[in-house]
C-alpha cells in the first residue's frame, strides 16, 4: 500500500471515529463480515479505563463529573459507566443524562445505555422517536440504541420511524437496527426497501437484515455471545500458552532482542 493510500485511510477512519453521523457512506460501507461496524460508526467510544477500579469508585467519579456545570464534564462521567457491573446505580445516572438539557448528554446517555442493552428504557427511547423536539441526531442515536438492545418493542417505533426518513443514512442506520433486533414483524418493509429503495446501500442492508433475521447471518448480540461461549470452552493450557507468547513478545519488545 502506498503512503497516499495509507494516510488517507487513517484520515477516513479518524473522521468516522470523531463525528456523531453514520459515515459509512463516505468511509465505505464494508459488508456484514465488521463486528457491528455500522453502528459503531454511529458513536465516539472513549477506551476502557475503569479496568481495575471497582464499581463503587467508577460510580463515585461517574456521579461527580454528571454534577458538574460543563456538559462536556457531565458526558465524560457518563461515559464512565459504559462498562461498570452495578447495573441499578448505572441506570439511574444514565436515566437522569437522558433528560438533560443538553443534547450532546442526551446522545451519550443514549448510547452507553444501549450498549449496555438496558430494556427498560425501550419504552421511553421510543416514545422519544415521536416527539417533534427530538433533534434528528439524537433520533439518529435512539434507533441506533435500540437496535443494540434488541428488543422487539423497539420494532414498531423504527418502522414508524423509517417510514419517515427522508435520507439514505437514516434509513440505514434503521434497517441496519432493525436486523440487530431479528423482528420478523420488519420483514415485509424490508422486502419492500430491497426491492424498491434509491439507494443501492440500504437495498444491501436491508437484504442483510433480512438474512439476519432468517439466521442466515448472525447479529452483533449473537456474535457476542458465540465470542463468550468459546472464551470459556478454551482450554486452560491454551490460555498459558497465549499468555507466554505474550510476555515473550512484551520482552522483545522491552530489550530489543529474542528471548527464550
């Protein structure tokens, strides 16, 4: 690969990362294969660094930067609650960043809860869906969200809401949802949206959905869980055996010479 094509892939992918729009349009769309790539392009995820602190701390700090007067403040202590355990004291903070004033905590809540697969906000995230002071980004967001959760109450309001969307990226972003919940109550629009649909990305992925629903594909939850299953299958000399490798590879890398 040449260095123009290299420095214009990274520049694709930064601004995929950093703006709150799907942009698998102008990124490129590539295909089912991506765990859960469409909607991932939908959201700025922060990395993980609450490993090794427990719930009780990560809930504290969440709790005290959400008090704080910059929205910007209040987005990263929701941010913080994307990967605690206690799923109770989470939610409630997570409820609370759904009816701020701000739409930029609004979308984080949003999104955090639905990658925390949190069902019991299905009923509000979708009566939200209707609402005519939702901005378009944040409706953007909420079918995103339910997707992810995959609760087929979540079916409906997005049907409803496709029926709505005038532009290919929410479409997109809808039919694309609509396979991550595997409702076949979807099925006839999508058949529909395949067949008769202006834009040849959505056709695709309304005919992945389609394929996902009839568990010719599987869906990210699915994906997730066959992840999980084989985790706990492997082997426990196997994991030694990757974790030597790794050391190996962390002493290489420290002195500059193979070890053995």
């Amino acid at each position: 690969m040449s260095k123009a094509r290299s420095l214009t892939s990274v520049v694709v992918l930064a601004a995929a990362l950093a703006l709150p729009l799907p942009v698998f349009a102008q990124a490129g769309y590539t295909g089912p294969r991506g765990p859960n790539s469409f909607l991932q392009n939908l959201e700025t995820v922060g990395p993980n660094t609450q490993r090794g602190k427990a719930d009780d701390e990560v809930i504290k700090e969440a709790k005290t930067r959400f008090a704080d007067a910059d929205p910007r403040v209040r987005v990263e202590g929701l941010e913080k609650l994307r990967y605690v355990a206690n799923q109770t004291e989470s939610t409630e903070i997570l409820d609370r960043g759904l009816n701020d004033l701000d739409v930029r905590v609004r979308i984080k809540a949003i999104d955090v809860l639905g990658a925390r697969g949190v069902n019991e906000v299905v009923p509000l995230m979708s009566q939200r869906l209707f609402l005519r002071q939702t901005p378009a980004i944040e409706k953007l967001h909420l079918v995103a969200a339910l997707g992810r959760i995959g609760d087929a109450r979540g079916t409906l309001p997005i049907l409803e809401y496709l029926d709505e969307a005038s532009d290919k990226d929410s479409r997109g972003t809808a039919v694309f949802a609509l396979g991550e919940i595997g409702d076949p109550e979807a099925n006839d629009k999508l058949i529909q949206i395949v067949q008769n649909d202006t834009s040849g990305m959505v056709r695709r992925l309304a005919q992945e959905a389609l394929e996902k629903i009839d568990g010719e594909l599987p869906n990210h939850r699915q994906q997730q869980l066959e992840a999980e299953r084989k985790k706990e299958l492997e082997p426990t000399d196997e994991k030694l055996s990757q974790l030597r490798a790794l050391d190996a590879q962390l002493e290489k890398a420290k002195y500059g010479e193979d070890t053995h």
